[in-house]
C-alpha cells in the first residue's frame, strides 16, 4: 500500500466521520451500533473501503431530511437490518466455518 493511499483513506474516514456527526443524534446512536455490528460479524468487503457504512449513511441522510424517525428507516430490529444488508457477503464466520471444514476434512484424509 502506498502512502498516498493511507492519506486518501484517511481523509476519506474523516469525511465519513464528519457526515455522521451531522446527523441527528438518534440517528448517530443507530448508526454507531450498526458499524459495531458489521465489524463484529463481517461482511469481509467492509474493511476495502467504506462503501457499505456510505450507504448506510446516504439512507439515514434522507430519512432524516423527510423527518423520519431512525427505526423507520431501519425498522425495530436493527440487527436484522443489518443482516439484511449482508446477506449476499462473505463474512469473517463464513471464512471461520470454511476453515474448520477444511482443517476436519483434512485430518479425516490423513487417518
């Protein structure tokens, strides 16, 4: 990775940062515990960049310009929400189980 690139990311997270600053504060506490989510469970595309967590972002950004309540725009259970998002990614337990799959399957062959 370049340096030029470490500095790009970096402005590009500051500029993240700064969005959800703007929005109002039941919308920040969703999206705080949302990112603490998807960072906990995947998907793995999350880390190349923060085109997911942008998205999320633009979608808060018009709830709240239409004066929608947060959970409207996520629904009452946010962590299916944001299982809903993922659905089609890999995630770092998808990668886990592949492993443990294949270090068994391994063994199994070894015996």
């Amino acid at each position: 990775m370049r340096i030029q690139d470490i500095i790009e990311g970096k402005k590009e997270w500051r500029a993240h940062k700064a969005r959800v600053k703007a929005l109002p504060k039941d919308y920040q506490i969703v999206y705080k515990e949302i990112q603490k989510y998807l960072f906990k469970v995947g998907p793995v595309e999350l880390t190349d960049g923060i085109g997911l967590l942008s998205g999320i972002i633009d979608l808060f950004e018009k709830g709240a310009h239409m004066g929608k309540d947060v959970l409207e725009v996520t629904g009452e259970d946010v962590a299916a929400f944001c299982d809903e998002l993922i659905k089609d990614s890999k995630t770092y337990a998808d990668l886990y189980q592949e492993s443990v799959n294949q270090t068994v399957n391994e063994a199994m062959k070894e015996d």
